[in-house]
C-alpha cells in the first residue's frame, strides 16, 4: 500500500494540519508521500523534512506564539467589521500596488527554510501552484523548497505571484485546494485528505462583491467536491468552521482541536 | 439538440458571428450579452438588436470596460486606474451600479413566447437554473450581469461570472459555441488584476471541467473582442447585417 497525506489550502487555518499529522502518527499513519497545497504546502514541508511530528508541533507552537506579535497586520486585516474607509484604502491598494506588504514574512519564510530542497525531504513531498497565464496546474517537486512554497502560498490580492521557469506562478487553491487526483496519478492506493474548508460563512447578496464571492465559492467548491470523491480517507479537523483566511490569533487553538477531532477519528485498515 | 451560446463581457459579442448557422435554432440556452442580442433579434429583427446593444455597450461602456479586467493600456493608465477605484467603492458598498430604470429601458417592446432560456444563477438557492418562456424575461435575465444591475428578481444574475459561456445545462447531441477568453493575451500586473484573473481561471476551469463530462460538439470562437476593439467588431458586424 503506498500512502499518501493530502493536506488543502486554508489561510491561517493551515496551523490545523500540525494536529492532524501529530495525531495520525499517534495513531501509527505515516505517509509515503505528502502532498500539499498553500498552507498545506507549508506545514506538509515542514513534516516532509522533519520527519516528526512532535517537532512539527514545537516549532509550530513557536511560530504561533511569535506570529501573534508579528502578524499584527494579518490579523487586522482579518477583523469583520471594515469601514468605508478601510474598503477604499484597499481599493486603491490593490489598483496600485501588486499587492499586500507580505515581504517581512516572506523573508522569514526564506530564512527558515535555510535554502532546503526538495531532495532534503525524508517523506518524499510535493506541492502544486496555479499558472497564471494559463490556468493549468504546475506540480513542484524538485529544486528550492521556499521558492516552490512561495508559489504554492501566492495567495491572489495579498501575495504576488510568482516567477518560476518562465511561468507566472499562483496560490495552487485557485485550481485545486486539495490535489488528491494528483496523489492517484502518482500511483499511490491509500490517499487521506485534510479538508480544511468551512461552509457556513454567511454572505449577503447586497454588495457586487458578495455576489462574485458566492459564484467563487460555488465553483471552489464543485472542484472540491470532484477531489474528494476520490479520496480514500477525508479528515474534516474543523468541521467545516469558518476562521478567517488571515485569522492567525487562534492558531494554537486550531492545533489542539485538530489534534483531539484526529485522535477520535477511525483508522482502522489504514494506519498498518 | 440545444444550441449553448454566450461568454463573459465584451468576448461574449464574439459569438454573434455564428449566429447565422442556427437562425431556424428556436432552443438555445443563452447567457450576457450575446445572450441579449439573440432574444431582442428573435423578437423585434436583427436590426433593432444591432441597434440596442450598441447603444447598451455605449451607455454602460465605462463599467464594462472595469469588468472585462486585464491589463490598462499605456493611454488610459490614469483614467483607468481612477475608474476602477471608483467602481471597486460602489462594488464594496450596493450591488448594482445602474439602477433597474436604465435596465428596463433595454426591454421595451420584448414580449411573447419562446423556447429560448437564459440560464443563471439563483444567489439564494446557490443553484443553476433555467429562465424560460417569456422573451422579456430571457432578455433581462441575460443582462443581469453582476455588478452592473442589481441581481434580476433579487436573486438572479447571468453565468457568464460561474462559466463564462452556458454549459450547466448539456445534453447529448447539444452544440456548445465555445467562446472563452483568451489567458495569454495580458499578464496582471496589479493585486486586483491578480484576483480578477484567479476568478477567470476558476470560471475556465468549471466550464472545462463540465464539458470534459459531455459528449457535445463544439464550434470554437476566435475572435477576441475587447474593450480596445469592441467599437469597431460592431461595426463589422452592422456591416455584415
């Protein structure tokens, strides 16, 4: 049986993927492959090099308590109740600008990945970006591990895409934010999938860009629907609760209720 | 057999030109402004349908232009830029720039029966449907582009946001005008660029994952019409009238 942990995109809810993974090699899972997308991307690197979960969960637990100081900015972006003022700032932000000052944690990114690649990994690991210019899926799995997460991660609006073997390279969620086809393709009999999406996040029909959000949501989640249905084991860690795409204060929380949802979870038949 | 015909904003005109092959076509599934330009032409002559969306195109020209996204070209960097700030705060705040009067103008003297529907999608079901039957409603159905008029009947807009052309309704033997907007032609440059064209790319990639599971035949558009050479693709296709 070749196993393999697909693990979706989801903002600051990615921090839920830590518990997963901790729980699953409680539980004796441990992937032949790990595929990840965005945050997926992120923290499934960071379990292909390290190879342990405590680790993993460590290092997690420090960046979260050291993000809380330091993504002062993502969590305020993240705030519900926006004025008009803030709408228009934004609005000529993003006319002008590529994007939302995301450097500062980029460099930070960079800085710890410590220039590793994808031959580094102890679980043999891949994760997938859009290309801009066309539409398709580019699947990373060799070369620099930050450059291919800085792809992976380019969130539309917030990061800017980018440039990678003369393609113009994107979030990898806005094809596929959860490539369980692209475990089945690499052969792999047993894939389980952590679905980090939410479904009950109220939205009104009285701004234009509301209306354009709910058609964006309906087909993410048609594309959703396909990739799961091939999966072989779903985890739902959050039950589909809605947290904020930039919502990083309650990270820590997000690891301990993934962690206890997975423990409750039946393995039976998969973990051997 | 059903004929599915439309596409987003101002490529969407460009399957007008293979209109001619289905003139004696009375079931068709249509969306936007190609869809509008059909159900004024069965109903009142090809000429007044020339003539209504023309001036639609004219009067609402500005607004289009903001939608059909892209890159500005060097002569409207500043104007454009100021144009989309501007609809970007009314997009923030109401959902609808033109109100139902400027709407409604565009449906005068549509009337009757038809087999022609317009498909959409119902914001408060979250579901595709079909609207049929009455030539009026097909008409203001396909022109309830999002952004530009509050939602038809409160919670209808047109595909052309979800799939660019109609493809939610296919069945075998249909023909699909396979009229999709060309990626390649310019690359974003600004962040709400970057999320118009991650928008488009899921909208392609609906449309081409329903047709993967189809077994229609299509007829490829392509012609590209945008907002740079719009004016002058109607002039043609007057020309051609």
């Amino acid at each position: 049986m070749i196993k393999a942990l697909v693990l979706g995109g989801g903002g600051a809810k990615g921090f839920a993927h830590v518990g997963v993974i901790r729980a699953l090699e409680e539980k004796g899972f441990v992937p032949d492959l790990i595929i990840g997308v965005s945050a997926g991307a992120l923290v499934g690197a960071g379990y292909a090099l390290l190879s342990d979960s405590k680790r993993l969960w460590e290092i997690s637990l420090e960046i979260c308590r050291k993000g809380k100081k330091q993504l002062r900015f993502a969590n305020s972006a993240a705030r519900e109740n926006r004025g008009l003022l803030f709408n228009a700032a934004t609005c000529f932000h993003i006319n002008t600008f590529k994007a939302l000052p995301f450097g500062l944690y980029l460099n930070a990114l960079k800085k710890g990945l410590k220039g590793y690649r994808f031959s580094d990994t102890r679980i043999p690991f891949k994760c997938v970006s859009t290309i801009m210019d066309s539409g398709e899926l580019f699947v990373h799995e060799e070369g620099s591990i930050f450059e291919a997460l800085r792809a992976s991660m380019a969130i539309p609006g917030i990061i800017s895409p980018f440039s990678h073997k003369g393609f113009s390279l994107a979030d990898g969620g806005i094809v596929n934010n959860i490539p369980v086809s692209i475990a089945k393709e690499e052969g792999c009999t047993l894939v389980l999938a952590v679905d980090l999406s939410s479904n009950n996040r109220k939205v009104g029909i009285d701004t234009s860009n509301s209306i354009l959000e709910i058609i964006d949501v309906y087909k993410v989640e048609e594309f959703q629907r396909k990739e799961l249905a091939v999966a072989d084991v779903v985890i739902s860690p959050l039950n589909k609760r809605n947290i904020g795409l930039l919502d990083f204060s309650s990270c820590i929380e997000l690891m301990n209720e993934s962690y206890e949802e997975t423990l409750k979870f039946d393995l039976i038949g998969v973990s051997q | 057999m059903k004929i599915h015909f439309g596409g987003y904003g101002f490529q969407g005109l460009a399957s007008i030109e293979y209109l001619g092959d289905f003139e004696s076509e009375s079931r068709m599934v249509l969306n936007g402004l190609a869809g509008y330009y059909v159900a004024v032409e069965r109903a009142m002559g090809k000429k007044e349908a020339l003539y209504r969306l023309s001036k639609f195109v004219d009067e609402f020209f500005v607004t289009l232009e903001v939608m059909d996204g892209g890159a500005l070209s060097s002569k409207k960097i500043v104007s454009g830029k100021l144009e989309r700030i501007r609809h970007c705060c009314i997009w923030s705040k109401s959902n609808h720039i033109y109100g139902i009067a400027a709407r409604d103008s565009y449906l005068d003297g549509i009337a009757g029966e038809t087999e022609l529907s317009a498909e959409v999608f119902n914001l408060e079901t979250r579901k595709v449907e079909l609207i049929r039957d009455d030539m009026r409603e097909v008409a203001a159905a396909c022109i309830s582009i999002p952004g530009l008029f509050a939602p038809y009947n409160d919670v209808y807009v047109t595909t052309t946001y979800l799939s660019q052309i109609p493809v939610s309704f296919l069945s075998e033997g249909d023909i699909v005008i396979l009229n999709l907007r060309d990626l390649s032609t310019d690359k974003p440059s600004t962040a709400s660029e970057v999320i118009f064209r991650a928008m488009e790319i899921r909208s392609l990639n609906y449309a081409k994952m329903i047709l993967a599971n189809s077994s229609c035949a299509s007829v490829r558009v392509k012609t590209r019409v945008h907002s740079d050479n719009v004016f002058d693709y109607l002039d043609q296709v007057r020309r051609s009238v």
